[in-house]
C-alpha cells in the first residue's frame, strides 16, 4: 500500500460515485481518482481527479491498477452496466486490489403499481402490444434501437443527451434533461404528453424514482426491465456505507 495517501480508483457514472467523490474532497489521506465511461458528452466537472474512457477489458483495467499503484477500487457504475462490473472483479482479483462493490437496492413494486417486468428490451417492445400508445422512455439513449419494430407507437424519450438519430425510433420526440426529478414535475410531464406507458430500467435510487409515483398516482402501467445480475463481490447499499468502509482501511492502513 502506498506510504503517503491511499490511491482510490472509483469507477463511476451515477450518484453514489458522485457522493463518494465528493466526501473524498479534500481528504489529504486519499488520492481518489474517479473513472468515467464518457458515455454523457458533458458529464458535471468532478470534483477529484478525473478520467474519462475504457480500459480495454479486465486486463487493461488491472494493467491499470498496476501501473498507477491503486490500493483500493470501489465499482460504483451503474446497474446496467454488467460488463465493467465483471471487469472490475476480474481485474482486482488479477491484481490483487480490493474491491469494494456499490449495489443500491432494486425498486419493488408498491400497491397500486401496474408493473409487466420483462427481461431485457426487445422483451420490452413486445409487452407494449400492437395497439398504438405514446411511450414515455427511459431507459437511455443507447438501447433505443428496438423500439424502431414498433413504429405504431409514438415515443417520448428522456435522456441525458440527444439519443443518435440512427438509433432512436422514427415516432419520438426528445427530451434532454438529468435528474433527480420530482413527483409533481413527473405527473406534469406525463400528464401534458398524455402518456400512456412508461418502459424503464430497474436501476433503482432516488433519482429518477419520482416517474414511478407518478405513474402508480395516474394509473399509468410501467415496463419495467430487469437488471442483470450481478457478479460476486463484497458489496454494500450506499454511498455513505461504502465511505465507512473506506475509513476502516484507512485507520489499519
């Protein structure tokens, strides 16, 4: 381990990354570096040291680690995002960095819900039907594409950028924006689109969680995706727990 400040890799890209980062602020016992898949063409400016791209698959990510002498490696990506998540353990295993998991909990349906959990996206465009319904998506603007099998219905589609015109469905319109969103502004939004289905992903937070309240309040039914399951790892719920996990290295490095 390093004998001055203990070098942190966070793989991130969602708020628990965020929030680790910035605890780790100004931490003179902590040299974090936070890692970003550059998929968000502006992401907000961090406020640690930063890296935006891939790593070339788990061999790249522990040459990595190697080469930048890292202590320790907190995946905090995204749900979704199932390949750097067994990247991340194959790499530490590699090099023998300990890896410390964030898994914030699913979202589980409520009374008054009117949930059609499906596997993956083409699963998805099926449970909508034939009949024409203006969608409301958000699900990301990479995994628009097979929703073009359904030109009869008419999309709204929320993302963080404007999604590839290549890939997104003939019948859509765009609305770019990041959350966190809240219940009233979501019911508006439904409500002023007439939307009448939601396709999402179980990624659950805070964040983006207000569109299910709203839904549940209006009546309106949610495909929700499935998230895949996830690789073994020490793990943890919060950002908060994974900082007190952090301290306790810290006090036996």
């Amino acid at each position: 381990m390093a004998m001055d400040r203990l070098k942190l890799l966070i793989l991130g890209g969602t708020t628990e990354a965020s929030a680790v980062a910035k605890a780790l602020a100004g931490d003179n016992r902590v040299a974090p570096i936070l890692s970003l898949a550059g998929r968000t063409k502006a992401p907000a400016a961090p406020p640690v040291p930063y890296r935006v791209g891939g790593f070339g698959g788990p061999d790249g990510l522990a040459a990595y680690l190697e080469a930048e002498d890292i202590d320790l490696l907190i995946d905090a990506t995204h749900p979704f995002a199932d390949r750097i998540k067994r990247n991340a353990v194959a790499a530490a295993a590699k090099a023998r960095v300990p890896l410390l998991a964030i898994r914030r909990p699913q979202w589980t349906p409520q009374p008054g819900d009117r949930w059609s959990v499906v596997p993956d996206m083409e699963a998805a465009v099926g449970a909508l039907g034939e009949t024409p319904k203006r969608v409301f998506l958000t699900i990301g603007q990479k995994e628009l594409a097979p929703f073009r099998a359904a030109p009869q219905h008419h999309y709204v589609i929320r993302s963080v950028d404007p999604p590839d015109v290549s890939s997104r469905p003939l019948n859509a319109e765009i609305i770019t924006a990041r959350g966190p969103f809240d219940e009233e502004d979501e019911r508006t939004l439904l409500g002023r689109h007439e939307i009448e289905a939601i396709v999402t992903k179980n990624s659950g937070g805070s964040a983006t969680q207000a569109k299910l309240a709203a839904a549940r309040a209006l009546g309106i039914p949610v495909v929700m995706v499935a998230r895949p399951e996830h690789p073994d790892a020490e793990r943890v719920e919060t950002a908060e727990a994974a900082l007190a996990w952090l301290e306790e290295r810290l006090r036996g490095a």
